[in-house]
C-alpha cells in the first residue's frame, strides 16, 4: 500500500493528465464548436436559433433526471470499488434508458399544457431524442472516470465532435433546415453510444451486468447528488424561461448566442473540475494533506488562465460575435461583456464545487445554490423586461442576474469548503496572473480602436510574456505538462 506521501505526490499529475486530456479535447473541439454554431446562426436565424436553445435547455434539465447524480455515484463508486464496473454500469444504462422514456413523455406534456406551439413541440422531441442516445454514451465515460482516466472521454469526444460538424453544417448547407439538422444529431448521438458501447471491454469493463439491488442502490445514493445538480441547472432553466416570456424572440437568440460562446470558454474549469472529483473523494478519506495539494494545484492552473479567458471575453466580444453574425447578433456583445465577471468567479467556485462535494458536504452547497437561483428568479422578470424596454435586449437583465449570484456561490463555497484549504498562499499565487493580466488589458484596449484581430493577438502575447517574466509560468513547468500528457494512464 502506498503511503500518504507517495499518494500525495502522485495525485496532482494524475489530475493534471486527466485535466489536460479534457482541456486539449477541447481546444480541438472549440474551432469546430464554434463554427457550427455559426452555421447555425446564420442558416436559422436569431428567432430559431433561440428556439433551438430553449428546447436544448429544458432537454438538459430533464436529462437531470435521467441521470439521477450518476455523474458523481457512479465515477465515485467505481473508483472505490473498480470490481463492480460491469454491474454498476449494466444497472446504471438501464435505469437511464427507462428514466428517458418518462422523462420525454412528462416534458412534451407540460410543453403542450404551457402553450408551446406545434413547431417547437417537435423542436422539443427530437432534442429529447439526441439527449436520451447521449446520456447511454455518458454513463460509460462517467465509468471510465471512475478509473481515473480521461483520455478515452476526450478521444471519444472529439471524434463525435467531429462527425456532428461534417453532418450539420451539410444538412444546413443543402437548406434542409431546423428539423433535418435535428435528425442529424439523433444519427451522430446513435453513432457515439454505440463506438462507446463497443469500446467498453477495451477500458477495462467487461461484460454488462443488471441488478435490481444496484439500480436500487444507484437510486439511493444519486439522491443527494441529484438534488445538487437540480439546483445547480435551475438556474439555466429558470433564465430561459424568463427570457422566453418577457423579452423578444430576437433577445433570446442572441442570449443563446452568448452562451453558447461562454460554454465553450467555460470548459478548462469543467475538465478540471470532472478530473478533480475522483480524485478528491479518494483522496478525502485516505490522504488530507493529498486532498489539499490537489486542490491547490488545480486551483493555481486555473488561475493562470481564467485571466487572459475573462479578459478576452470583455474587450474582444465582437471576435465571437461576428462568427454568428456581426448585424443580426450584434446586442450579444453586451451580454459577453457582462458575463466576462460571471466566467472569472465561476473560474474558482467550480473547483470549490468539487472539493465541497468530495468532503461529503453536497446538502449545505445546494442549500446555497438553490438561494442563488431565488435570487435570480426574483431579478430576472425586473431585469429582463427593465432592458428589453430601455435597450431592447432583455437578456442583458439575465447577464446581470447571474453573475450577481455567482458573487453569491462563491461566498458561499468559501465558507463551506474544509478547513486549511484556503489560505493566504491562494492569494499570493493570483498576483502575478494579475499583473499579467493587466498588462494583457492595456495593449487590448490601447490597440483594439485601430484593429481587433492585432490587439486581441498581441495582448495575449503580452500576457504570455508577462507570466514568463515574473516567473509565474516556467518552460520547465509546460515541459512537465507535455511529459504527463505523454505518459501513459495507470
């Protein structure tokens, strides 16, 4: 057995490998992300585009249910007990396969009972559809997690990634529109649970086992995690709703447009985040000062690029916008503008998510969300309709709201994580990532009146050069990175 200082030492690049699998997937993936949401945009339109999203959003909270906190019961219990894999899984798919049947059923009925139209009923069913397909693939990634492994996760995404690309942006360049698109996603979520199916035995899984007593027990235990994620995505779900009722059909594209850019920013902290949790409920019971090394490591590798990701988000929104569509989706600059703060605290609340789930405190931390999305709720309808009849763009008022309860979550994680695990250290380590990003600031917006694309290049150089110079990032330390990228998974 390994002893606490051997588990120390070995748990951060074991993260970091995982951390980077994830990042580097999606630095691959964010081209192309980018562009299909692009076609997208332009092909649809802002009024379809926001329909799109809103069918998305409530297919994702509903998903919510079908899932019932495997993400973290299932990785958690298989990186406990790796012998059970093939029944926890088998138990696991099943559950979810039945889940979504009710869950799309109860979904279109509320849709249908609230109004909803015929159109975005079948918007609505076939997103249903692609999710359902999804989260079979999903349940065998969050199996492979619970080996400490992300490598296969990231392969698999980006090759799934890449097949959604090539079919939607044909389906959209041949005008076969918003349904066609649709059913090329349901073919490329089929493609992708089916290679992870057939990839299962090659993770070290074997053949699929069904128990009644462990869906019984993924049941009970996903309880507390569900409750979590519940919470954590009634937020998403409550600001569509509010959009979709008190601004125009034009705002809720462009809101959707700005998510959909500040997803794809948001994903290092979700990897890292992902990696983390295995990890850190491993670590938790065996090896504290290992659990608080982890949590240090990963949150100074966030620190170092939250600044130039939120910095870019705030002076460069047009270089995402004009992706979509500079005159059609223009007012999403304003709303990437504000969502610049929301991406720099999510920076470190998510991590502390996970430290906080990991030290079993997962009923505190909902408590917190769930005051945060009161927030929200009672902000949004005032925000919303305050803008949209002041500026025309209401999800400016949902910007707004939700970064003001990010301040919120983030108080509220520090004051519920372990104890030791923040100190004056963390502090220290922020500064010289603050001076680089504001000389990253400066050149922005000393350059970006003359030409965009040069400022925007220059300014992240100088934010390089600036960690280089102050020691804040070594060659050796990115040599290191390469090297755990390099190494083979235990």
């Amino acid at each position: 057995m390994a002893s606490s200082a051997e588990t120390t030492a070995a748990a951060p690049p074991v993260v970091l490998r995982n951390a980077l699998w994830l990042v580097g997937a999606q630095v691959l993936v964010a081209p192309l992300s980018v562009l299909v949401n692009a076609f997208i945009a332009r092909f649809l339109g802002p009024v379809d585009f926001g329909s799109l999203y809103l069918a998305t959003t409530y297919a994702s909270f509903a998903l919510l249910f079908v899932e019932w906190g495997q993400f973290a019961t299932l990785t958690g219990k298989i990186a406990e007990q790796r012998s059970r894999a093939a029944e926890l899984l088998g138990s696991a798919i099943v559950w979810r396969v039945g889940a979504a049947v009710v869950a799309a059923v109860v979904v279109l009925l509320v849709c249908r009972f609230a109004g909803e139209g015929g159109r975005f009923l079948t918007v609505m069913a076939l997103t249903l559809v692609a999710t359902s397909l999804t989260t079979v693939a999903g349940a065998g990634q969050d199996a492979v997690r619970g080996f400490e492994r992300t490598d296969f996760a990231a392969l698999s995404y980006v090759g799934q990634q890449l097949l959604a690309a090539v079919v939607s942006i044909s389906i959209l360049v041949l005008g076969l529109g918003l349904r066609s698109l649709l059913w090329g996603q349901i073919l490329c979520a089929a493609a992708g649970m089916i290679f992870v199916l057939w990839m299962l035995p090659r993770m070290q899984i074997p053949q699929l086992q069904v128990r009644g007593s462990v869906i019984a027990e993924l049941f009970r235990d996903g309880g507390v995690f569900l409750t979590f994620v519940i919470i954590l995505q009634l937020q998403p779900l409550v600001d569509g709703a509010m959009m979709s009722h008190f601004a125009s059909a034009d705002s809720l594209g462009w809101y959707a447009a700005s998510r959909k850019l500040t997803g794809i920013l948001v994903f290092p902290a979700a990897a890292v985040g992902r990696s983390l949790y295995p990890t850190l409920v491993r670590q938790f019971a065996t090896d504290l000062p290992g659990f608080r090394a982890t949590a240090h490591g990963a949150l100074r590798g966030l620190c170092l690029v939250v600044f130039p990701i939120a910095l870019g988000c705030g002076l460069f929104p047009q270089l995402g916008v004009m992706i979509f569509n500079a005159t059609t989706f223009a007012p999403a600059e304003q709303n990437l503008r504000v969502l610049a703060v929301w991406l720099f605290l999510l920076y470190f609340s998510m991590p502390l998510s996970q430290c906080i789930m990991a030290s079993g405190r997962q009923g505190k931390w909902a408590a917190v969300q769930f005051g945060c999305v009161i927030i929200s709720a009672v902000a949004d309808p005032v925000l919303i309709g305050w803008f949209q009849a002041h500026g025309g763009n209401g999800g400016l008022g949902v910007c707004i709201a939700t970064t003001v309860s990010e301040v919120l979550m983030l108080i509220g994680a520090a004051a519920l994580i372990p104890a030791g695990l923040l100190d004056w250290s963390l502090l220290r380590m922020m500064a010289k990532p603050a001076l680089a990003g504001v000389a990253m600031a400066v050149v922005g917006l000393l350059l970006t009146p003359y030409n965009v694309f040069v400022a925007a290049s220059l300014a992240v150089l100088a934010y390089g050069l600036v960690l280089l110079a102050t020691g804040a990032l070594s060659p050796g330390e990115l040599r290191s990175m390469l090297g755990v990228i390099r190494r083979r998974p235990a």
